[in-house]
C-alpha cells in the first residue's frame, strides 16, 4: 500500500487462479484497471473500473458509476441517485437506480433493451450505456 493506493499484483503464470478478497471501510472510492476476471463489491462510493474480459457487479454503489468490459456482464445498482456510464463490447448491461430524475442513453446493437426507467433527454443525472452486443435493462426502485 503506497499512501491511499491498494496495488494487487496478479501475475502468476500460466493456468493460474489468484483471487484477493480485499476488505474496505464502507463507501470507499474505487478506481483502476484489472485484466480478466470478476469484480464484486457492496456499499462502496463512487466507481471507476475497467476490465477487458470478466464481469463487473456492485450492489450499492453510492456513485458516480463507470464501468467498462470488452467482453463481459456489468451489473450495478445505485444507493444514491448520481450518473452512470455502462459499456460493454459483448455482453450484458444492467443498471438499477433510485428515483426516476435521470437524462438515459441506453443502446445496444445487437439485443433487447428492457427495465422501467424510459429513455429521457434531460435530468438531474445522466445516465449512458452501451452494449455492441448484449441485453440492456435500465430499472429505477
């Protein structure tokens, strides 16, 4: 650890497996890049993550939310109303947030796009996601 900055190491040569169960104060901020695999977190705050290839799921984010896999399922859910971006190449895009005051951009090219939160050009939060190929659900609670 190097000031406020948690630094994972996962290289372990071929046909390895290295997973780290890592604890964190609630509504920590998390941000970084991670190579191929799964991330899971609750009661976090905002979220920064970028992977190439595994899934991505939060189930209490107090946000900002970005999350992006080229192949891969991103799967968030919001606490607190605050904007989110969602990309995935190939895979699934799912989204749940309080309330209903958002700006949504929600597109897919290939799959369904579903949930209760309607697509709107303007609100108190922006809303983005994405999906080249691969289910979109959008749902407010």
């Amino acid at each position: 650890m190097t000031g406020s900055t948690l630094e994972l190491d996962g290289a372990c040569g071929n046909h390895c497996v290295v997973s780290y169960p890592v604890t964190l104060p609630d509504r920590t901020a998390v941000t970084g890049k991670r190579g191929a695999g799964e991330f899971e977190a609750g009661k976090i705050g905002s979220l920064d993550l970028t992977m190439p290839a595994g899934r991505i799921a939060v189930q209490d984010s107090a946000g900002p939310v970005k999350a992006a896999t080229t192949v891969g399922e991103v799967d968030l859910a919001l606490s607190a109303a605050a904007g989110a971006t969602v990309r995935t190449d190939v895979g699934a895009g799912a989204l749940t947030v309080p309330g209903a005051d958002y700006a949504v951009s929600a597109k897919t090219s290939v799959g369904e796009r579903s949930g209760t939160l309607p697509d709107r050009p303007t609100g108190a939060h922006r809303i983005e996601i994405r999906s080249c190929a691969g289910q979109i659900r959008l749902d407010s609670r």
